[in-house]
C-alpha cells in the first residue's frame, strides 16, 4: 500500500511538473514570436515590477498575521467579505 502511494505522488508531479513546463515553455515562444526577443525580456520585468511588491507585501501580512487559512482570510479581513469568499471557493 505504501508502494502504490509513493508511485502515485510521483506520477502526480511528474504530470504537475510537465503541464507547467510546456506550459511555460509554450507561452514564452509564442511571446518571442510575437514581440522578438528584447520584447520578451522587457514584458517579464515588467511582470517581475508588478509581482515583486505582491509578494513582498504577503510576506509581511503572514509576519504581522500568522492565521491558518491566511489565503482565505486576508481578503476577507482587508478587504471584503465577498472577495474572500470567492477567493476560498476558488481554491476549494
């Protein structure tokens, strides 16, 4: 019984890692397809601008507020009750 589960997690990864491989791979050729390489490296810092303080402000809300289910309960906190509701249905 071990065994089968062992095999199975590894097959999930290996399909996980696979879908978001190609999937990468796929959108950053057609993006140097459409607008030539220096395009494509101006489009992912220009991602990476808006992703960084994203990431940076979640990092001090878990610091300030470390809750269970915190990605469900920040948005309801700060924000809305609705927006955190559609937030824990759409992970569920």
């Amino acid at each position: 019984m071990k065994i089968y589960k062992f095999i199975l997690r590894c097959l999930i990864a290996i399909a996980f890692s696979g879908t978001v491989g190609i999937g990468i791979f796929v959108t950053t050729g057609e993006l140097i397809g459409i607008s030539g390489s220096l395009g494509c490296v101006v489009s992912f810092i220009g991602a990476a601008f808006i992703i960084i303080p994203v990431m940076r402000t979640l990092a001090e809300l878990v610091s300030v507020r470390p809750v269970s289910g915190a990605l469900f309960d920040y948005p309801h906190t700060f924000v809305d009750e609705a927006l955190g509701f559609a937030v824990a249905i759409s992970y569920w």
